[in-house]
C-alpha cells in the first residue's frame, strides 16, 4: 500500500515536470475548478534560505516559485527549491515518535505518542544531567530551527554545541579572512559578482553549487562579458564558461596562489594607492615571495608558467573590479586556513575588498532577541578544542579521534565523555568524516536523540527518533538576512503538519518544559514569541505573514578613504604579526601535501544542481533527475584499472573500505589523478526506500582527514582509492 502510494507521488511528479525549465506543475485534475492561494515564507532544501512564494490548491501544495523582491531569491528558485513538494509528500517521512526497541543501530524501533517519547527523552536527559552534569550532553545542530535547540541546551546548562558546516565547511576560510582583514566572509556571502569584471573560481563550482542568488549574478556577470577563470582539477560546469581553464593538479593552489602575487609584485601591477592606504606588511610579503616565480609553481601546479603570468597580468588589468572568490567548502587539504588566507591578500593586492566587481560590505539589521531569565554558567569548560587546542576556532569542532572535537571528546572521555547527543538537522553520518568513528561513539552514548523530517542514517541509531514537520509546515525563528539590503524573512506554515509531526520550536519548548526549564520558553505560542520579536523592528507579524520579507536601508557598500578593518593593526594584514607570535608562517607557504600511492587515484567530491548533500536523495521529485551518483574518471585512469563507460565498478580505499557499486563516468573532463563523486549518496537507511544503497558514498570512503592546526577544520581531500569491477 505505502509502495504504491509512494509510486503514484513519484510517478505524478515525474509526469508533471515542466519540459526544460525551471518549475514543474502538477497535471490539472479534469472538470474541477481549484481556488489557488499564495502564501509567502522561505526554503530550507539548502542553507541559503531564499524567500519562497507557495500555490497551495484543495490544502495542497502545487507549486514553489521565488518571491519576488526577496534579496536572495530575487523571484527565483533554484531546481532543488522548486522540488522542495517531494520533501513535503515524500511517503517515506517520520510519520509519529519512535523508541528504540532493539539494539542501537539495528533499526528496530516502536512506535510512540508524544507524550511518551517526550516524557522519556527529557527524563534521560534529566538523569544526565544529574548523574553526569549537564555538560555531559552534547548538541549538533544545522538548519534553521536550530535557535530553539541551542536555547534549551544553553538553558539545560551544556557549553557543547556545534555544526559540521564550521569544521567541515567554511571555517578555515572564515579565519583566513578574519586574520587579513579582521572579519570573515560571512553568509551569504558578500561577493559583488554582479558587477565582476574578472572572476577567479578555485574549486568554487557555481552551476553545481546552486547557491542561488551566486549562480544568478554568475550568469549576469558572464551575460556581461566579464571574464571567468577556472582553477579545479575537474573541467566543472563553471569551467564550460571560463575564458581560462586551470586543470590544476589537487592539493597545489597555494603555489598558483603566491606565483599571482609575486607577478603582481614583481611586475608592480597590484593597486598601488589601495595597499598604501589600507594594508600593513607589503615589505614582508614581497620578500617571503621573491622565489615564488610562475616558472616555480609551473612545476607544482602543471599549469605552464605563461600561463599563470599572463592570467596574473589580466586580472591586474581589471583591477580593482576583480573577485578572487573565497570559495565556501574550504576543507581540502587541512592547511585551507593558510590558502584562504592567500586568497584574501591576493584579493587585497587587487584593492577589490570593499570594491564594486570585488566584496562588497553587507548590511544587516539588529533583531532583538525575546527576553528570558541569563542562563546558567556551565561548571565545565566546553569538551572541544575551539579557541584553545585549536586556538583561531571561533566556533565548535565537531569531529576528530584522539583531537579536542565533540566526537573526540565522546570517543576518549577526554576531558570528559559524553554520555548523550540531541541531533537536530544534521546527518552526522554523512556530514562528518569518517563515519566509522562516529558509528564507534554513538555506541558509547547512553541517550541519542534525533530531530529529523526523514528517517536519515543518523535516526537509525537513535533512542528516540522525534519527527518534525517540514519548513512547508510550520513557523521557525525569524530570519534577520545580512546581504546587500538588510532583510528579515518569515518561514510560515504553507500546509497543516502531516502526520503526526511538529515544528522544531515546539519539540524544544515541550523538552524544556518537562526538565523543568519553562522560564526559556515564557511565551505561549509561537506566534506570540515571533510578534514580539517583530515589534523591535516595527513590524508585525500580521504584515510578515502576507509579505514574507521586509527589506531595510543598506548602509555604504564600498569602502571609503578612512576605513579602519577590525586587526590589532587596523589595517589589512599581509603579513600577520598574529601568526608569527603563534610560530606559525605569517606569510603563506607552500608545502607537498601527499600524493597517491601507486595504483590509487585522489578521491574529490562536490555538489550537483539538484540534490542538497544527502538530505533530497529521496526526494522523488529531485531523485527524478538523478537518482544515484557516478564515479567520474579520465580515459587514462579508465585504462590503466580496465574500466569501461557505465560499468559498475567499486572505490576501495587506501584503508580498504569499499563503496557501493556505482557507475563509471568516463569522461576527459577530469584528470587522470583522481575520481569524482557527488557527495550525498550511498545512504545506509533501509527506510528511505528510495535512495538507500543507490550510488557511492563519499563520506564512507573518507576514513582520513588531515586537521587544519590553525581552526580544526578537517581536510577531506587526502583520502585515495583504487577501483575494482564488479562481476
Ligand atoms: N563527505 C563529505 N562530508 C561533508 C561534505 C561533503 O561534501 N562531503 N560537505 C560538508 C558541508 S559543506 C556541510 S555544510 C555539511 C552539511 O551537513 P549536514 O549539516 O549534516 O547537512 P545535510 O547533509 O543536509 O543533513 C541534514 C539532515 O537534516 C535532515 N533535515 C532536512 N530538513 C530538515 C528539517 O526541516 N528539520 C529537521 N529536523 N531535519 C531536517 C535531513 O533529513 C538530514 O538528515 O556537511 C559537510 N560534510
Ligand atoms: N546544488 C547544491 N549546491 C550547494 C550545496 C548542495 O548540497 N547542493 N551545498 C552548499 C554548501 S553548504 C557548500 S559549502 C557549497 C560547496 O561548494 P564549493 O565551495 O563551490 O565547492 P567545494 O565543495 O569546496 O569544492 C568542490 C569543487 O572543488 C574541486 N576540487 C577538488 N579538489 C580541488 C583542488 O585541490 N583544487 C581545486 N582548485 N579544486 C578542487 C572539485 O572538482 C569540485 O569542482 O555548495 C553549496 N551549494
Ligand atoms: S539555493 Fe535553492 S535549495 Fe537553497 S534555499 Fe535557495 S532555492 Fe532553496
Ligand atoms: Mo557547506
């Protein structure tokens, strides 16, 4: 019956695809006429959270279109925020609470009103709390229901909390900034693409990557006639733009990137008046990267030194109208916070920080918080390293062995173990790397509770498994939006919850209230909490629920003549006298990272436009697209391990685990030194019935990481695989 069911949605929506486009449409049912409403709030397929107009037909709802005036989504959707109805009618979505009944990660659970897993969860939480301390219960978060998560956990008394997208995203390149100009990039990210005249992308694959208000002002700017240069090791769909493709050889950007700045020294073409005016350290710099020649990095990179010459004297050309894009997934290699660095002062040589064409300075809005009691100071420091293994850590390190992270503390007891986890929006099985070791400290918790919309991977090992209802279907906190106007969105419910779910904010606020800590939740219903919030920027919600958005004045954009930068020196730090008080190169160096033994090729990995990591696999809309995903590999390497187009063949890596089947891509649109996935497939997850076991999962082949010694960040690009044929 469910099978059928869920046949009849994937089929429906497969059939209902608009050829070609952008959108799809359901098909009209015949002889009945339907009041279509809209009604305006914001998605959550990826992190970028763009404002969202929703058709709702008979209680249903048909179509997700951008809304119009939104400053992310600008009246467009990405394809994945278009496909965002097969989250909402996906027939495999936690449907009630589960309790775990047999043993941990076996997959056997009951079902639980929620009553009962409420009163069960908070009651191990409180015995935690007791027996352990309350620091002894960590929290994993992501997404934007987080808030009322973070709110009860700092209320409950614990100092551990923590997202992958710090130390497996964009943290090393948010400290690498932060060091040069004493902020980081932010998000989103407050790149002037708009108006580039000369665009940089290393590793950043906008097209693949579908950050959406990025991709737009991408193609604006292509539209324009500004020049694309591409630096990936895989001729990505970016590259297919690019004036200049840089095949580059993995894990050697840092050599490319200081051979640029020495011509733009040497040949004293960077913006002479700019780095006078606002940096500190030219001197340093020019001297630690004398000997940094393009004939030098030609033999790193494999780019030929004219090459990297005559790109470095374009980009100067253009100057100060250049972007050298920071990218956003930074962890490669784990000295990401070194090379970031390098594209920060790269880009101030280029004067183009605070420039049009370059970053612009974003706008943001103070939105009051909701006042309630201080919470209490936890008697133990927090268990992870951030700040002081890790000393530039500005947020918390959530994985690691024997390192100062959350999953290292759990795995050690070191300096103390946790005995529970709550996990809210996060598949940790897929977004930390090697899941093996968090399989290991899972095994040592006592309690893990799990708030997901899907029964993902993570849910499998849960005690109890609390089911929330999609963002289609519920309020979450308010969105105060930090971009070129500042914005504040509300996320409203579209539809009533299906099933026998319930909004984040209300799973939050019933845990609290049964451990005792009703004074953080003083308000009595959502709406109350978000009117008052609301009042502190003069609007009300009643006005938010019809506009969705409401954008303010931006300040300045660009930089005036007495910008002062955030750095002990008030200036833009070229060479870092913080660095080298910590003994580290104040100046970014080169160094080899290690390259793949004979016979195994670089395991890479990124996005495709249609899926978000491995949270819309199973969504039959998007999985219509791509149901699974492949293993790109050049002619060469195809050869030499005897592979043939579409041949099912398996990843082992060099600590021999082994990847589902998948299929080979072979293409020359990658080097012959390493293999491609797209990373979110190769679920482990009998109920999501539509993706487990479909593709390869990268996350599994990822059993080393190299740690960034700066922030933590773990390096996932230093993993190798060989490929055998399946018979
Ligand atoms: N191997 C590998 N690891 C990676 C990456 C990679 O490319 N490869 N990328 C890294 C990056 S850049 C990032 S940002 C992180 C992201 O990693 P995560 O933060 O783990 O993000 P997702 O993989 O999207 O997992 C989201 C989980 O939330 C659930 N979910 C979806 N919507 C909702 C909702 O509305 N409410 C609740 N409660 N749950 C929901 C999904 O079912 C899924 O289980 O992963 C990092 N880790
Ligand atoms: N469709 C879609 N879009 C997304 C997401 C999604 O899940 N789906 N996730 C969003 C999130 S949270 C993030 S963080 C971003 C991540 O997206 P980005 O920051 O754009 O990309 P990365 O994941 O860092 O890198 C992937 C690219 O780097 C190339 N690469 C690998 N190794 C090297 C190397 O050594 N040198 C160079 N120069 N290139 C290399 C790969 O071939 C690939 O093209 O995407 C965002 N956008
Ligand atoms: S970029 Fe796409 S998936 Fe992400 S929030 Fe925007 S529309 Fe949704
Ligand atoms: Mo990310």
């Amino acid at each position: 019956m469910e099978r059928r069911q869920f046949l009849k949605i994937a089929g429906a929506s497969v059939g209902a695809l608009a050829v070609g486009g952008y959108g799809w449409l359901p098909i009209p049912q015949l002889g009945h006429k339907a009041q279509r409403r809209s009604v305006p709030t914001f998605c959550e397929v990826c992190f970028w959270k763009c404002g969202v107009s929703a058709a709702v037909e008979d209680g249903r709802v048909v179509k997700l279109d951008g809304l119009a005036g939104h400053p992310l989504s600008r009246g467009r959707l990405c394809p994945r925020g278009n496909g965002g109805t097969g989250l909402l009618y996906d027939p495999d979505r936690l449907k009630t609470p589960l309790i775990r009944t047999g043993s941990r990660g076996s997959q056997h659970f009951r079902e639980a009103t929620w009553n009962e897993a409420l009163d069960y969860a908070a009651s191990r939480m409180a015995e935690i709390r007791k027996k352990d301390g309350p620091e002894s219960m960590f929290l994993f978060t992501h997404g934007s229901g987080s808030s009322f998560f973070v709110n009860l956990m700092k209320a409950y008394g614990t100092p551990n909390m923590g997202a992958p997208s710090y130390a497996q995203c964009n943290g090393p390149r948010e400290v690498g900034f932060q060091l040069t100009y004493g902020v980081g990039v932010g998000e989103p990210e407050a790149t002037d693409i708009a108006n580039t005249r000369f665009l940089v992308l290393i590793g950043g694959h906008l097209g693949e990557n579908m950050h959406n208000t990025q991709v737009q002002e991408f193609a604006e700017a292509i539209r324009r006639g500004a020049q694309v240069v591409v630096v990936d090791p895989r001729f990505s769909t970016a590259a297919s733009k690019a004036r200049w493709y840089l095949p580059i050889k993995p894990g050697t950007d840092l050599a490319l990137l200081l051979a640029w700045i020495n011509v733009l020294l040497g040949e004293g073409l960077y913006d002479r008046d700019y780095v006078e005016r606002y940096c500190t350290g030219l001197d340093e710099l020019k001297r630690v990267t004398a000997n940094d020649t393009p004939e030098w990095a030609a033999g790193i990179t494999e780019i030929p030194a004219a090459t990297i010459r005559a790109v470095a004297r374009e980009m100067a050309k253009q100057e100060p109208n250049v972007l050298i894009h920071p990218g956003r997934r930074t962890t490669w290699y784990g000295d990401d916070t070194q090379r970031s660095r390098a594209v920060a002062i790269l880009n101030a040589l280029l004067g183009s920080w605070g420039r049009p064409g370059g970053f612009f300075f974003p706008s943001g809005i103070d939105l009051p918080r909701y006042p309630i009691p201080p919470y209490p100071k936890p008697s133990r420091p927090r268990a992870d390293g951030a700040g002081t293994s890790y000393p530039l850590a500005d947020q918390a390190l959530t994985s690691g062995m024997q390192e100062a992270t959350m999953r290292g503390a759990t795995l050690t007891g070191k300096p103390y173990p946790a005995k529970g986890w709550l996990v809210y929006d996060t598949n940790l099985l897929q977004s930390l790397p090697n899941p093996r070791q968090t399989v290991a400290a899972l095994q040592k918790l006592d309690l893990l509770l799990v708030v997901d919309v899907l029964p993902a991977d993570i849910a499998g090992y849960a005690d109890v498994v609390l089911p929330e209802c999609t963002y289609l279907e519920r309020y979450d906190d308010l969105y105060a939006g930090t971009f070129r106007e500042p914005f504040v969105a509300l996320r409203q419910p579209v539809v009533a919850p299906m099933y026998n779910s319930k909004p984040g904010w209300w799973i939050a606020r019933e845990l609290g209230r049964r451990l005792g800590l009703s004074q953080y939740f003083p308000w009595n219903n959502i709406e109350e909490y978000l009117e008052r919030r609301l009042q502190g920027v003069n609007l009300t919600l009643a006005e938010m629920k019809k506009r969705g958005v409401v954008t303010f004045a931006a300040g300045a954009p660009y930089i005036r003549p007495d910008h002062k930068f955030d750095t002990a020196s008030g200036k833009i730090e070229l060479y870092s006298p913080l660095l080298a008080k910590m003994g580290v190169d104040p100046v970014p160096r080169y160094y080899p990272v290690e390259e793949p033994p004979a016979g195994y090729l670089r395991l890479l990995f990124g996005r495709a436009p249609v899926h978000s990591f491995g949270r819309t696999t199973n969504n039959p809309v998007l999985a219509s697209f791509m149901k699974e995903n492949e293993a790109w590999l050049s002619e060469s390497a195809a050869g030499q391990f005897g592979v043939r187009a579409g041949d099912r063949i398996r990843l082992v890596n060099q600590d021999g685990v082994r990847s589902n089947p998948v299929r080979a891509n072979v293409t020359r649109r990658i080097r012959s030194d390493c293999v491609y996935l797209v990373h979110g497939f190769g679920h482990r997850t009998p109920r999501m019935r539509l993706t487990n076991g479909r593709g390869a999962s990268d996350s599994q082949l990822i059993t080393r990481y190299k740690t960034d010694p700066l922030m933590g960040g773990t390096g996932m690009n230093v993993n190798f695989v060989t490929i055998v044929r399946e018979a």
